[in-house]
C-alpha cells in the first residue's frame, strides 16, 4: 500500500513537471524566430507536402510507359445450356452441352513509342520545379511576416515601456502634489489637473497592451504556435535598427534576376513553351507491344482459342476535326500570355523597387528628424519636472510638456517600425534575407 502511494505521489510530481515546462515561454531572437516559423508555419508545412507530391507526379508519369502486368481469373457456367449440329440431312444432329469454362490469364504491355508519354515526363518535372519555386515564394512571404510580427511586438514592448516609466514618474509628481495641496501649500486644481494626465497615461497603457497582445497573437500564428504558448523576444528594437538602419544601406543597383516574383513567371513561361512541344506531340504515333498467356482451367468442348499471344499495336492520329491543332494554337497564345505577362511584371517590380527605395529615404530622413525631436522632448519634460518642483512653471506646463514627450516618443517608435519594414521591403524583392 504504501509503494503504491509513492508511485501515485511521483506520477503527480512528473505531470506537475511537464505541465510547467509546457508553460515556460518559448525564447526567440529575431533570427531562431524566423527559423522556427521555417520549420512550424502551416502554410509552409502545406507548401513542403506540394513539393513531395510533384515528385510522386513524376513517378507516375514515368510509370505509365513502363512495363504493365494484368491477371485476369474468370467462371462461366452456361447453367445446362444446349446445342445440336448437324453436318448432314441424312445424320442426325449431334447435341452437346456447354460445360462450364474458367481462365487464368497474364497480360503484359509495354509502350514502345508515344510522344506524349516523353513529353508528359519533362511537364511533370518542370511541373515541379515550379511547385519548389512557389515554395520558396511562400518561405520569404513567409519570414517577411514573421519579421513584421516580431517588429510589431518589440514597438509596443518599447512604448509600453516608456509609458510605464512616465506613469511613474507621473504619479511620483502626483503624490507629492496632493500632499502639498493637503498641507495647503498648493492649489488642490494643482492635484486634480495632474490626476488626470496619471489617467490619461494609464489608459494609454492598456491600450497599449491590448495592441502588444495582438501582436503577440500575430507572431504565434505565424510561428504555428498554440493561442495560449507565451513568448520571449530576445532580441531588441535598438539592437535590429543598429543592425539594419545604420550599418546597413540598400543596395544600389536592382537585380530582377533574383527577385522570386520574377523568377516564378519565368518558371510558369517555361512551362507554357513545354506545353506547345506537348500538344506537338498528339500529331505523333503510338506504338505498344503486348503479350497475353491464358491457362485454361476448365475447357469448354471447342476450344480454339491459343494460349500465348504476341502482339504490337500502333495508333496513328490521322484526322480530329481540327481538334489537336486547336490545342496548339491555344498552347501557342499561351505562351504568347505569359511572355506579355513577364515583361509587364518585369516593369512593374522596376517601378515598385525605385518606389519603395524613394520610400525608404524618405522615412529615413523622418526617423533621424524625430529622433532628434524625442530627445528634445525628454530635455525639456525634464527640465519642467525640476521647474515644477521648484514651483516655477504650472501644471498645464507640465502637463502639457509630458504629452509632449509621449508623442514624440510614440512617433520616434513608428517612424522606427516603418523605415524597418521599408528596409525588409527591399530586402524582399531583391531576395536578400
């Protein structure tokens, strides 16, 4: 009995342990983050399955022209059924019985010659590098929305943390306020005015955390992660602008070449000029060879029928009202399509790239304006809070010059976030992750 209890009490510590390493938080830089989702993310995981699908297609295009082995096994049974002859007027007819007959027979078939069949082959392997390059389109939509969602989560983390430590200061101002105002030393509208700028903050700070879970929410789904699995950022928003703001610039010069938009028309033009060889193809004949054994396992009375047969069969496409050649002319304006298409996309991600670099100087000169302006903001809140304390400026002053400085934080932090997603932008079509 007592044994018993001690398996029952170590069972419950071994749950208790693996219920909380299932809570403990799952830690991620930005670059482990962008790896796990490589692994985790559903939409990849699907992409990862069309990938080994398109190779089980090539199999079973490559099959169809290999050997095929058939056996058959039948039973007939004529239920006493009869039949007479008779080879003359003067004989009497002879009448006999259908017995029951049954068969065992093989049948191998081998294609010799088809154009199709050759052609089927090169489509079903094109075909598939096509799906190896769609993967590696959703792999970088993918990392780019896992950087954005990691972006996302480390600004409001920032804001949060800034508003956090203004609340406190806020509130520090604010007591000291109300005692004075209690020993009748200051105006109690001085307490009052500064209660609500500590409640104007703190709303913001629920707001706050409301978008930061949002966030968080966005960064799990792209993860694969549980709704309820927490997560630990390692890597700071300072940390990735140093990195990828001031060290590094954009490239100079574009090279549509690598962008995977581009390379994924290509890919479908191949493809398109693949399918006119193909519908060629149908103009040509098919040639078989086939060999049949058949074992007679219960014979009829006549049986003329031989055991081995050898064969070949050969199937010329002579005429099908027009038919296969409007296959090819429509193979043909496709090819025609997607060559028109390639040189619009060709255009078109020219025109977005040059946009998107305008975009990113722009923001860049934003960011070091607000910069400077975010400092200043925190100077002169500073400088109030010593004023306000010496009792030489008013609490609209103050309070004015904290909202100030929330601002220009708030404004430093998304200029931030948007020149770091202009950056990703271009790091994305030149596919430079």
């Amino acid at each position: 009995m007592k044994t018993s209890f001690c398996n029952i009490l170590l069972l419950f510590f071994c749950l208790l342990g693996i219920s909380v390493k299932a809570q403990e938080p799952v830690v991620l830089s930005l670059d482990s983050a962008i790896n796990y989702a490589i692994r985790h993310n559903k939409t990849l995981i699907n992409s990862r399955y069309s990938v080994d699908k398109s190779s089980q297609k090539i199999k079973e295009a490559i099959s169809s022209g290999l050997p095929q082995m058939n056996v058959t096994m039948d039973y007939t049974n004529y239920l006493g059924a009869e039949a007479s002859i008779q080879f003359s007027e003067l004989a009497p007819p002879t009448t006999f019985k259908f017995n029951p007959t049954s068969n065992l027979q093989a049948t191998v078939s081998q294609l010799l010659f088809n154009g199709d069949y050759y052609m089927g082959i090169q489509l079903s392997k094109l075909a598939k590098k096509l799906t190896e390059q769609s993967y590696l389109k959703d792999e970088s939509d993918v990392k780019e929305q896992t950087i954005q969602a990691y972006y996302i989560v480390l600004a409001n983390e920032r804001i949060l943390n800034i508003i956090k430590e203004n609340k406190a200061n806020a509130q520090t101002i604010y007591e000291k306020t109300t005692n004075l105002a209690n020993a009748g030393i200051l105006e109690e509208t001085d307490a009052k005015k500064l209660s609500i700028m500590v409640t104007t903050v703190d709303n913001q700070i629920k707001s706050t955390e409301r978008q930061l879970e949002l966030g968080y929410n966005l960064l799990r789904l792209q993860l694969g992660l549980d709704p309820g699995q927490s997560i630990k950022l390692a890597s700071t928003l300072d940390e990735i602008s140093q990195h990828y703001i001031l060290h590094i610039s954009p490239a100079d010069t574009f090279n549509i070449e690598n962008n995977l938009d581009y390379k994924l028309i290509c890919m479908q033009g191949r493809l398109a000029k693949k399918n006119i060889d193909f519908q060629k193809a149908n103009f040509l004949p098919t040639l078989a060879a086939y060999y049949s054994y058949t074992e007679k396992i219960q014979k009829s009375i006549f049986d003329l029928s031989p055991k081995n047969v050898l064969g070949l069969t050969l199937k010329i496409p002579v005429f099908s009202g027009g038919q296969r050649y409007s296959q090819l002319k429509q193979a043909k304006i496709d090819y025609d399509i997607s060559e028109n298409t390639r040189k619009l996309v060709s255009q078109q991600l020219t025109i977005q790239e040059r946009q998107m670099r305008y975009n990113y100087q722009n923001l860049f000169e934003q960011y070091l304006n607000q910069k400077a302006n975010r400092e200043i903001a925190k100077e002169v809140l500073e400088k109030m809070n010593l004023k306000y304390q010496q009792g030489v400026v008013s609490t609209l002053e103050l309070t004015s010059a904290n909202s100030e400085y929330l601002n220009a934080e708030t404004s430093f932090t998304s200029v931030m976030l948007q020149l770091l997603n202009a950056e990703l932008a271009l790091r994305k079509t030149n596919n430079k992750f």
